[in-house]
C-alpha cells in the first residue's frame, strides 16, 4: 500500500516534500511488494554513500518541520486588522429577525463616535469566554468593519473621549472612579487611578470623575483630583450642559439624601433636585443640548419612571406615555438616554425591551425595533453630523446600526468575534 501524499501537492509550494512524494510513488510503482517508508526511503536514497544516508535523513526531516511551520496559519493574540474598503459586505439597510443573529459570548460594554471624525468608532467587547478579557476595537468605516486594537483585563467599562483630541481615550472601570488611559488612539494604554466620566466641553483641563469614592474634579487634565461631595459616599452618573458647562446634575448616594444633585457653579455647591430614596444602582442623565432649564432622568426598576425637568430642576414631571411597562421594570444598569445632537425635540430610550424615540420632547415614545433584535441595549450612540445614523450595542448579539433615524436597523460587527452563547458562571 502506498500512503497517499494529495493534501501537499495541493500547496502552491511543493519543494522537498514533493520529492519525497515522488520517491514514494515510484517506489510503489516498481516495488509493488515493499510495504514500509523505510524501504520506500531506501529507494530514494539508493545512490547515496553509505556514511550520509543517516545525515540527509536528518537534513530532510528538518527541511519538512521548517516547512509545515511556514505554511501553518497561527491567529495572533492581538491583531490590527482596520479596513477600509467599501467592497466588503455589510447588512445596512436589510432588516433581519433575531433568529437570524448568533448569541455572543462577548459583551458590547460601549460605543463612541469619534466627535471630529463620525467615521471612526470605538467598542470595548466583554469577553466572557474561558479567559475573560476586554477587547478593543475600532471602526474607520462607520462600523462597516472592525478590528481589534488592544487586548485588557477583564472589567466591564465606558469610554470617555476628548472633543479637542480624540485620540485621548479613557476607559472607566466599570463603576469605579479608576481606569485606563490612551493617547494613541487606543493602541496602548496606562492605568489611572481616576479617569473622567465628562470633560468640560469648552475647556478640556476641566474633568469630573463619578465612582464608589464620591465626585471628583480636576482642573488640570487629570493630574490632580479634588472630592468635591464629600457628603456622598457614592455617585454614579454626571451629566454636563454643553451651553452652560457650569451647570451639573449628578445621581448621588450615601452620606446624604439619595437623590439627583444639581450643581450651577462647576461643582463648588450641590442642592438635591430630586429626591430617590431607597437604593437605586444608575439612573441615566440627559441635559438638552440646546437648551440646558431641559434635563431628562430615567430611574430603575423601583421607581418606574423617566422624568423630565423643563425649569432647571425646580419642578419634574414624568414623561412616559407610549412606554410598556417592561421599559419601567428594566435593569437600569441598561437604560440610555441619547438627544437628537441638531434636532433636541428627538430623543432616543435604549434599554432591555428595545430602543424608543420621541419627537415631542418626551411627551409621547414610539418603539423603534424594526430589524432590531431583543437584549439589553448597553450602549447607544448618534452621529453628531448626521443623526439619522444612530448604533446601539446589545449585549450578547453586537453592534445594530440605522440609517434612517431607527425607522429600521442591520447588523454592523463584521470583525468582532462571536460565537455560541454559553451563560457566563
């Protein structure tokens, strides 16, 4: 029997071992009774001297090691691998059902838009596999493509982002006043113990920072931090006014009441504004880009509710007609609150049942899942040029894009590794 050698000849490259299959071969051919390698090998080596039989053999078989090495493909453990071609697939405008998506063991923590460059877009994925890590990636296509751009330990975050210089980026560590910190882009980072959640959007050397500590200010790009609550043990979430950069709204608890805190002169005085009492995780903050006496907050699961403030916080009222009861029910570790960056009266939800939008200020939402599958929507971002592009990540199945304002949604991760779910222990 002669062992068949197909699987080399296929290779482009033939070299040594295609000699070697030849030998063999006509070994068989005309010795149709020898039956081992070690006489078919004799054969090939029949003209050689006696003394460097012994040596060539040992000369080929590193020649083949050498060579299967080369032609193995190995996958990186971290890889660059940024297109930017528009020749590539990708389901824009095809709706699809949600048998039609693979659950993930990855878990979309974040999406940004680069703020002067709306093409470009940054993901921090929770892997939840058997080594568990955050991965990186970025998009220069408008999420057409991804690839991975940095490999990190294992903790749930959100990105920050400098307006000025976007290739600063800040990762927050999951609910902690600490995190990473890049200035290339998000090749390479170093560890902070505080890093900001906002950056005053008229000057970029002033930062707030939330976490388990308290609230923080820097007014120095980060060098150095000043608590500047120091009667809450905790604050979660920080919403700035881009009109008004003085005005904050900050979700506290602890030392103090629990409540939404108003601040009118850049942090230095804090009044409670809305009252929560019980323990509540997050509450999602939005300020009115265009107007900022408008202020949103959307509570968890206790409080059922998304309120609105037309006054600058003195008086509340809720805004939730159209709105199922499972929205009021959520996990509020999942609830985003997101303006029409031009358009203000358009204002986007996303949370576990889905994403919805209202264009009367929030006076009456409109569920928008057309080609968008159910999850917890972790994150939820708008193209500040043009903000019928909105993405929004879900949590086990990716990131989903819309063209046409969430009238109806694709699927937008080619190049974010994915495979079947398997339930985290």
């Amino acid at each position: 029997m002669v062992a068949s050698l197909a699987p080399f000849s296929e290779r482009k490259s033939v070299g040594i071992i295609g000699i070697i299959g030849s030998g063999v071969l006509e070994a068989g051919k005309k010795n149709a009774d020898y039956k081992s390698y070690p006489f078919c090998l004799s054969f090939i080596f029949s003209e050689l001297n006696m003394r460097f039989r012994v040596i060539s053999l040992f000369c080929i078989t590193v020649l083949l090691i050498v060579f299967c090495i080369q032609n193995i493909s190995f996958t990186p453990k971290t890889t660059t691998n940024i297109t930017n071609t528009d020749d590539l697939f990708v389901n824009e405008s095809i709706s699809y059902t949600e048998s039609d998506v693979s659950p993930c063991i990855r878990r979309i923590s974040d999406v940004k838009i680069d703020p002067n460059q709306p093409d470009i877009l940054y993901s921090n994925v929770y892997d939840e596999s058997t080594i568990r890590k955050n991965v990186i990636y970025k998009s220069i296509d408008a999420g057409k493509n991804w690839g991975k751009i940095s490999i990190l330990p294992p903790v749930y975050g959100k990105f920050t982002l400098n307006t000025k210089d976007s290739k600063v980026l800040y990762l927050i560590w999951g609910n902690s006043s600490g995190g990473i910190k890049s200035m290339d882009g998000g090749i390479t980072w170093n560890e902070l113990l505080t890093v900001p959640k906002i950056i005053n959007p008229q000057s970029e050397e002033i930062m707030y920072s939330t976490g388990t500590g308290g609230l923080f200010k820097s007014i120095n790009g980060g060098i150095s931090w000043t608590d500047i609550k120091e009667d809450s043990s905790e604050c979660r979430t920080i919403a700035i006014a881009y009109q008004s950069p003085q005005t904050l709204y900050t979700h506290c608890r602890g030392k103090a009441p629990s409540g939404i805190y108003k601040s009118s002169n850049s942090g230095e005085d804090w009044e409670i504004v809305l009252p929560i009492d019980g323990i509540i995780n997050n509450v999602a903050l939005a300020i009115d880009p265009q107007n900022s006496e408008i202020v949103y907050a959307g509570t968890g699961p206790q409080f059922r509710s998304v309120y609105r403030s037309i006054d600058s916080g003195k008086h509340w009222d809720t805004v939730k007609n159209g709105l199922p009861q499972d929205i009021l029910s959520m996990n509020e570790y999942s609830m985003r609150l997101e303006f029409n960056p031009i358009n203000s009266n358009i204002i986007y939800i996303g949370t576990n049942p889905g994403v919805f939008k209202s264009i009367d200020s929030g006076m009456n939402w409109q569920r928008m899942n057309i080609g968008l599958p159910g999850g917890d929507v972790t994150a939820l971002a708008i193209n500040p040029n043009d903000p019928d592009i909105i993405y929004v990540g879900i949590a086990y199945l990716g990131i989903i894009k819309s063209i046409d304002g969430g009238e109806t949604w694709g699927l937008s991760s080619d190049g974010i590794d994915c495979g079947p779910y398997i339930a985290p222990i």
